[in-house]
C-alpha cells in the first residue's frame, strides 16, 4: 500500500504567468459558485475599467489543472446580460402578468417585513418559509438564510432535492462520506464513472480520467442510461436501463465471488458479512442481471473480469443514477463493489462519491444553530407543490404556508409535480419575494422582486465535494448600483423583524468568513486570499478506510441499516424515514420500487442535465441557448417507427401527472423503451408553456427522501395538432 505524497505544496500557488492575460488586465482568483461537484479554481481577468473578461481555470490547483466548462468560461456573458435584474420591483398587475412597478430598496424591504410580520400574527411563525438551494454554493451568501429562519422560528426546510439518496446511499455502506482523494484518479489502472455524464457536468473528472489514460493506459468504464458524451469517451460502455444499476453491482459481485476476484482477507478485517453477502449473491448471476439491465451477459462478464483483475480500480460514482426510487440501494451496491474487490487498499483505487465530511468547517454560527427549535416543523423542498397547495401530509399536519423568502434557486421551473407548483404559487393569500440575478418563471409569479450579486461581485467561501479544497471567492468587482448580496437583505430583514441582535447577525460576509474559519481551526481570510486555496485531503490511510471505516464497529457494511442509521441528511425524528423503506434489501440488491414501465406507460423517461445548463442556470445566455437548440425527446428508431414519428415532429408525453409537448429528436443513443429529455430549458421554451417537471413525481426515495427525477413512467405519441 503505497501512501500519496499529502504535502502543504498543495497548497502553494504558483506565480500567473504575465504573459497569460491581457496587457491592460490583472488576474483575480477567485472559486466556481455553481452547484457542481468540482468546484473549479478560477482565473478571472479584470480590465482596467473594472470588468471582467476571460475566466480560466487555475493551472496551478491540483484538481482543477488549468480546465473548465465552456459555460463557465464564458461568464462574461452571464454578468453583462442585458435581462439582468439590477432594480427592485414590486408587482403591479395580477399575478404572473409582467406588471412591475421599480421601487426602493427600503421600500421593497419594507413590505417583505411587514408581510412576514402579518403571516407571522394570522397564521403563526410557521406560516413563512424561507426556501433556497444551491444557485450559489458559498457558503455566507447561500446558508445565512437559515439564520433569520431560526432567529424568527419559520418553518424549517428539508433540503432534499438533489443530494439525498446518493448521500444515504454512500453513507449506509461506509459510514462517512468520504473517499479516495479524487486526484488519484490520474493515477489508477481503471476507472469507473457509474452515472454521471462527466464531459458534460463535471470535466475534472474527465481531466484525470484521461491522463492516467495516457500516462499509465488506463482503462475508461462508463456506466449510464444513454449514449451521451462521456460514454463517447468510454473504453468499455455499459448503457443499463434506468433503475437497474444495482443488478449490475450485484453481477459484478457474484462473479468476483465465483471466480476467485473477491479480496476474502480484505472483506474478513474490513466488512460486516462477507459470507451472508456471497450466499445472498449466489443467484444474482449475469444471466439474472442481463434480464434485468439489458445489457448482454458478455458485457456483465467483461466488466466484472476487468474491474476483478484490475487492483487499482477508481470507482467515481455520481449523482445521477441515484435519482431513482432505489437510488439509496443502487449507490451502496456500487460502492459495495469495491469492498469485495478489496479496491481501496491501492493508490488509485476505491469508491469515491463525495468529500463533504472532510473539511469539518463549523457553519453553527452562520446558520444560527443555537436557536433552532426542533419543534418547528420541516417542509420538504422537493413538496413545495403539494405544501403551497395544502397538503396535510406535506404540511406536518399544521397551517398553511402564506408567506415566502425564496434564494438561490428557481422552484417554478426545477422542482418536481410543477402544475402543483404553479398551482400553489398562484394562491392570491401568498405572499412571495424573490431574490435573483435573472428574471426567472420564481420571479415572475413573485410579488417583490429583488436584485442579486453575482459571485465575483461578493465574499464568500467554498467547499468542494467532488474534490478536497476550501476555496475563498473574494469580491473582484464592483456589482451594478442597484444590486446587492444574499447577506444584506437577511441582514436588512432582520433589522426589520426584530432579531438583528440576535447571534450571528451584525457581521460583513468577510468577517463572517474570518469567524468560520476561526471556529474551524483554519487559517484566517488574509491567508486564504494569499494562498487561495487549503487542501483538507485526510492522509491515505483515513481516506482509504485502512484505520477501518466510519461506523462504529469499523467495518463496511453489506447490510445496511436503512432505517436508524445517521446519514449526512437524514429527516429529523418528527418526519421520520420516508418512502418504501420496508421494501429495502438486508444485502446489496435490485429493489423494484421504480416506476416500472407499463401497459399505459411503456416508456422510462429521465430528466438528464444538459451540457451547456446547469439547473436553470445559464438557460439565460445566448450562447448556451444556442448550442443546445430546443426542447427536444431523444427517442429510438425503433420506437419512433413503431408510433409514426420521424425526426423533428412534435410529440406529446405524459404521464397521470400532466403531459406535455416538445419535439422529436430521433437517435440510436437511446436504447428502445427509453426516452431522455436533457435540460433544464425553462418552462417557457416549451411549445405550451409547461416543462419537464410536469413528469416528475415528489413522492420521497427511500428512506431518508430525495427526488426521483429520473424515474418516471410515461406513455408517448405523435402530436395529432
């Protein structure tokens, strides 16, 4: 077992070349705000004048190596768009109209706190709900939110749209959620990218990907439910139908049991139940899993036989083949795969999904722990649908929602079971105010809309997941006149509402930045601004579970305890587990509480992001409109002819949520009975107005919750208009 050289010369940044950027520009450092794993580096080059040009990825950080997506490179664009919001506005006509009426900051602010204060006297605290995701990952800018929640006892948020069954997942078999250092993956004989389009979502991973291609010959496993551009780039190309990666994992298991590839001394120090976990896979032979994941029993065999007699296998398991209503089973038979393989004894070998636990940054302060009162209720973001609708069940059984703050996302166009959600939206006894960049679908149904900053034109700080930096964003940019933080208006609202001497309130973004750090055992802001970056990589043997793994007997577990076990996520007591938790396996297994495709639906249809969004983000820009054309369906031939469709008809989908209309894209990418619709495209950009989350369904993934986006049912036809 041969240890990485961990050395503070990761943390040192090396001089920027003068020659690099334009002769009458400077370079300002600065992290990637967008929700993405990698957390990029930046080089962003400002003109004399104050604006930025070029952004760059830092060559001199170890993860990120000089590499970005073009969407990000291209941010200028997005900065200096001409629909930028830089004015608040009040709502002037009926709701939805596009009536607004520009007013004062103090105005606008005004009248939030005063529609807080009359929801709060009507109908009590819980009647507002601060809602707000991940449109900046800073960690100021984006949580400070949940300071004045707690400080006025609003309704809590459950945030469980994206990260959730993937986390429990990972957690389950593992007991933290930690990994390899991501960096080896540069350094590896194989690695494994199990759902995620990486080209198109996370590049850093393709960047060492391909040199530990290059430099040691590498072998490229992907893993997904089409033919997208990372399965381009593949050495061996599993496309598995939706739902079905835990069959494969099992295969793979079965077979490294049979044929002697299984690590028994490994599993016999570092896992719970080898044996019962070879019994249970004695029936789950290829043959099981090609029935069940389409893929033929050869392929079954030759990745088991690679990944069985490769030492160094990098497992990189994503979020995207857990957004499915097995989705927590599917990522710990994944990661279970590299357990029985003993995989993470090597350098370059192992199951990575996430680096979150590493940086033990204390965020009490920011969020206003110290007043969170665990009798508040927590509405799950996923159901905003059903919650601003009246639903009981959504609601906890307590009042309606009447009142709402909304950051940093777009709940109109992402969240699931969108006619609920406009539905709720539409309710004239609700008052919302929107704080954006951009007037999204949110913004247009809101009654104040407010102006934000963009990244550069504020402080914050950044923890990667996908990788093992903190990273400071320092402003580098004078933001327009009329725009301000995410930190002000909490700040200005709490003056209003009477908590702003309350704890953690009172402080600039640097300073909070400064109390972070300290309470973190970090070096300070000015450090961080010198330096850019801190690598928080554990050393080898923590980060390969090689002292034992997270839980508390040490060992990983084949046999989760999918109902009481912590998670990084996990409900609180009073919500309870979610979902079909009764139906999870003891072992890893094929657990068929999808959507299974039907008589009535006969398709599966998966909402996959697209390569020049992401989210609703830079849906906005020109130049990522244009190169990703419209809304469209990808379908089989086969499929196409047997309904009478041909490339570029509209066509019609639906499901007993709604249905809805785009245009045909027909392509052997997608294998038949499977549709894919990448986006996300507005619901606008849609011939009628309504968009692909029509689809999707907000009943919770098992057993802590999560959105199953990618696991819908659906029935497809030819447009008869």
């Amino acid at each position: 077992m041969q240890a990485l050289a961990y050395t503070n010369a990761m943390n040192i940044a090396t001089p920027i070349d003068a020659k690099s950027p334009k002769l009458d520009s400077k370079i300002g450092h600065t992290a990637c705000p967008h929700d993405c794993p990698s957390t990029c580096a930046l080089e962003v080059e400002i003109s004399e004048d104050g604006r930025i040009g070029r952004v760059r990825g830092a060559g001199d950080h170890s993860y990120t190596s000089g590499v970005i997506c073009a969407k990000v490179a291209r941010y200028a664009e997005r900065l200096y768009h001409p629909d930028r919001l830089t004015h608040p506005l009040r709502r002037g006509g009926p709701k939805g109209a596009g009536q607004w009426q520009q007013i004062s900051w103090d105005d606008a602010l005004d009248e939030i706190a005063e529609a807080f204060l009359k929801a709060e006297a009507r109908d009590g605290s819980e009647a507002v709900w601060p809602y707000f995701y991940a449109g900046t990952m800073g960690w100021v800018q984006r949580d400070s939110i949940d300071r004045l929640r707690h400080a006025k006892r609003y309704s809590g948020f459950f945030s469980s749209i994206c990260t959730n069954p993937a986390w429990t997942g990972f957690t389950m078999a593992t007991g933290a959620l930690r990994g390899p250092d991501p960096r080896e993956m540069g350094r590896t004989d194989c690695v494994v990218i199990w759902g995620t389009n990486a080209v198109s979502t996370q590049v850093n991973v393709m960047t060492h990907a391909i040199k530990a291609r290059k430099e040691r010959g590498a072998k490229i496993v992907v893993i997904d439910i089409y033919d997208n551009p990372t399965m381009k780039q593949a050495d061996m190309a599993l496309i598995v139908k939706p739902g079905t990666d835990a069959a494969l994992a099992c295969a793979a298991m079965h077979v490294a049991f049979r044929d002697g590839y299984a690590d028994r001394d490994y599993m016999a120090r570092y896992a719970d139940d080898p044996e019962g976990l070879e019994a249970h896979l004695k029936t789950k032979t290829p043959q099981w899993a090609a029935a069940i994941t389409g893929l033929s029993v050869e392929e079954i065999e030759a990745f088991a036989r690679l990944v069985g007699t490769t030492k160094k296998t990098f497992f990189r398991l994503g979020y995207g083949f857990t957004r499915q209503r097995n989705g927590a089973v599917a990522m710990h038979a994944a990661a279970s795969v590299a357990t029985v393989l003993g995989s993470w004894q090597y350098e370059g070998g192992g199951a990575f999904h996430s680096n979150s636990d590493i940086f033990r940054m204390n965020n009490a302060e920011l969020t206003g722990r110290s007043m969170k009162d665990v009798d508040i209720r927590m509405l799950d973001q996923s159901q905003i649908g059903r919650v601003l609708t009246g639903d009981a069940v959504a609601l906890r059984h307590r009042g309606p929602v009447t009142a709402m703050l909304i950051q940093n996302t777009n709940p109109a166009n992402i969240a699931p079971e969108q006619r609920l959600v406009r539905r709720g939206f539409a309710r004239n006894d609700l008052f919302v105010a929107v704080h954006e960049q951009f007037m999204t679908e949110t913004a247009e149904i809101a009654d104040i809309v407010l102006p934000a900053t963009m990244f550069v034109e504020h402080d914050d700080i950044y923890r990667a997941g996908g990788q093992n930096h903190i990273l400071l964003g320092p402003k580098l940019v004078e933001p327009p006149s009329g725009v301000r933080t995410n930190l002000f208006v909490i700040e200005e609202l709490a003056k209003r509402l009477g908590v702003a001497d309350r704890p953690g309130f009172g402080f600039t973004a640097r300073e909070m930045i400064d109390r972070i750090l300290k309470s973190s055992d970090l070096p300070d802001y000015d450090h961080f601004l010198e330096h850019k970056w801190f690598d928080r990589q554990p050393v080898f043997e923590e980060a390969h579970y090689l002292n034992g793994f997270a839980h508390p007997d040490g060992k990983f577990h084949f046999r989760p305890d999918w109902i009481n076990q912590p998670a990084p996520n996990k409900p609180p007591a009073a919500i309870g587990a979610l979902g079909p938790h009764a139906q999870l396996p003891a072992f890893p297994d094929q657990v068929d509480v999808i959507e299974v495709a039907d008589p009535e639906h006969p398709f599966r249809l998966a909402t996959s992001p697209a390569r020049n969004f992401l989210n609703s983000s830079f849906s906005e820009t020109k130049t990522s409109r244009q190169k990703e054309g419209r809304p469209e369906v990808m379908i089989n031939p086969v499929d196409a002819e047997a309904n009478g469709i041909v490339h570029g008809d509209l066509v019609r989908i639906g499901n007993t949520r709604g249905d809805l209309r785009l245009h045909a894209r027909i392509t052997t990418e997608v294998k038949p009975g499977v549709l894919i619709a990448e986006g996300l495209w507005p619901n606008k950009a849609h011939v009628d107005g309504e968009g692909i989350n029509v689809l999707t369904g907000a009943d919770p993934v098992a057993p802590y919750g999560g959105a199953a986006v990618h696991d819908n049912k659906v029935w497809l036809r030819k447009d008869a208009a």
